[in-house]
C-alpha cells in the first residue's frame, strides 16, 4: 500500500476534479491533493511547482490536452507517475497514451467505484490497474 502521495488532479470538468480530489483526500494512507488544474499549460506549470509524486491527467481538455501535455508533465516532475482519464474506452484512447508515456490509463466510467484501488495497481506496475 502506497502511503502519504502528493496527488495533482488535472480535467477541465469542476465537477469531476472535485470529486476526485475528495475521493483522494479520504484515502486511509494520507494521500493528499497538492495541485489541480483545468487545462494541459496550466498543469505544467503545477507540476513544475508542485513536485506530485501522482498525476490524473485528463486527456481531452481545452487550451492544451492531456497528450500534448503528458511529456511536458514527465519532464516537469520526473519523479511522477502519470495516469491518463478518459472518457474513452482502453482501446480507443488508452494504448496511445500508454505509449506516448503515461502510466496507466483509466475510463472514467470506473471512477467513482474503483479509483483508489486502481491506482494501487497502476503505483505496483497494471498500467490498467487490473
């Protein structure tokens, strides 16, 4: 169990960035939300900043998505592991992410239900968190 992880969470919708980040801030082992942002410059920036040893970046995003910034993002905060949200089911968007860089992938449509475990297995090498 990974404990005490600095979280940044990136999607242009208020509403699912927060509940994300309520989500993160109730993990048992003391997760904690240090950033979050609603478009791909913005999260750059915040993870320059910021350090997080986990990014949820969304994929689709105005200004700038989450694929153009995924490599910005890793050169940022070498240190973090990316994880792509999307809308879009594994075989549509997820192989290209995980091959452009990230570390996992997860549809949103498993959020709510499933996003701590899920992480967990991403942090211990699933790249799905299966």
């Amino acid at each position: 169990m990974t404990t005490g992880l600095n979280v940044m969470v990136v999607d242009d919708s208020d509403d699912l960035r927060d509940l994300i980040s309520m989500v993160i801030r109730r993990h048992p082992h003391g997760w904690r939300v240090v950033a979050t942002a609603t478009e791909g410059r913005e999260a750059v920036d915040e993870a320059r900043a910021n350090q997080p040893d986990l990014v949820l970046l969304d994929i689709a995003m105005p200004v700038m998505d989450g694929m153009e910034a995924l490599p910005l993002i890793r050169q940022a905060a070498p240190g973090a592991t990316v994880v792509m949200l999307s809308g879009y089911p594994f075989e549509t968007a997820g192989r290209g992410a995980l091959d452009a860089g990230a570390h996992g992938y997860l549809e949103k449509s498993d959020l709510v239900k499933s996003l701590i475990p899920r992480l967990e297995k991403i942090l211990e090498g699933s790249p799905r968190g299966a």
